[in-house]
C-alpha cells in the first residue's frame, strides 16, 4: 500500500519530536493514574462557606484510547530504533555529517552497517562527482543516504502503520475532549 512506502528520514521526523519521545512515561503513568483513580468516587460534594459544591470526577477523555496511542507511538519508535540504518538516525543531511566533522572513515562505519549487497555498497563509493561543495564524500554521503532510506521495508512499513494507529487513537481522544467541551459550552 503506497500509504505506507514512506523513507525512514520521514519516519525519523516524526520520532525525533519532544511529544512522541515523551510517551514512554505514558506507559507507566497511565496504569498508575487508572489504579489510583479507580477508588475515586464519580462524584464529590465539597463543603465550603456552608455551601455544598458537587465535583463530577470524570475524564472527558479514554484513558484506554490513550494508552493505546502510547503503546502504537512506542512500537513504532522500537522498529525505528532498531531496524532504521544508524545513517540514518544519527544524519537527516549531508550539513549534519559535515558539521560534526565526520569524514570518509565514519561514513565507511555506516555503510560496513547497511543491509545492502556489496555491489550496491561499491556503485555507492563509484558515486558520481557531482561538484558539490562538499566534493566527492557529499556524493558518496547521499548515494548511502538513498540507499539507508529504503531497507527494510517490512519494518518501515510496520513502523508507520504503528504511528498512523498511534495518531488515530490520539485524534479520538482530542475528538472526545473536544466534544466534552463543545457539550459544557452548549448547555452553559
């Protein structure tokens, strides 16, 4: 299915956001906070000045659909983090490799940890010159590049189904927040 042929540089843009690194504490807290929120009453009179003020203890939100969102985004990040080539993960762009000074060495580290055949390994080092600034290495540095964005594509396309999964559960649980409000809104 052509939604789920996408390179690992677009998977790796959605796993190098701060919001996708950060579930992996969901995973943990939300079990916590269902235990320890499942002794909560639905509802809680409060007395203040005399006055009682009931509190409905409610979510307006799935705590399940967000456990689930969790769980998909962290799947994902798992395949990401061990099947994408360390290319890859470690360089977006030619200005990255460049800027923390790697050279032909560290990219022969790379290559040598590629699942590629040896003749794709060697039309990769025979890239043609291309007058990038750069030189050569930038050639050689993309010619890789390419080559890393399409292994594995079992495990690409499982990754990216997890993170569509993982966005279809958080979507529910904005919808319901959404609706949660739109409903006080209306009646108030």
């Amino acid at each position: 299915m052509k939604i789920l042929k996408r390179k690992w540089s677009q998977i790796s843009h959605i796993h190098n956001t701060d919001a996708v690194k950060s579930l992996y504490m969901w995973l943990f807290i939300v079990p916590i906070l269902v235990k320890a929120l499942s002794e909560v009453p639905s509802h809680v009179n409060f007395l203040v000045a005399g006055q009682i003020i009931p509190i409905k203890m409610e979510l307006p939100f799935s705590f399940f659909c967000f456990y689930l969102s969790a769980f998909f985004f962290v799947l994902s990040n798992l395949l990401f983090q061990t099947k994408c080539p360390q290319l890859i993960k470690d360089h977006s762009s030619w200005r990255s490799f460049a800027e923390h000074g790697k050279g032909k060495e560290h990219l022969s580290d790379y290559v040598d940890g590629l699942d590629v055949s040896e003749e794709l390994k060697e039309a990769g080092w025979d890239a043609e010159f291309t007058n990038k600034p750069g030189g050569r290495l930038q050639d050689q540095f993309w010619k890789f590049h390419d080559l890393g964005e399409w292994q594995t594509p079992k495990s690409r396309a499982m990754a990216i189904g997890f993170t569509y999964l993982a966005f279809i559960f958080m979507a529910w649980v904005i919808i319901q927040n959404l609706l949660t409000v739109a409903k006080y809104a209306l009646l108030h």
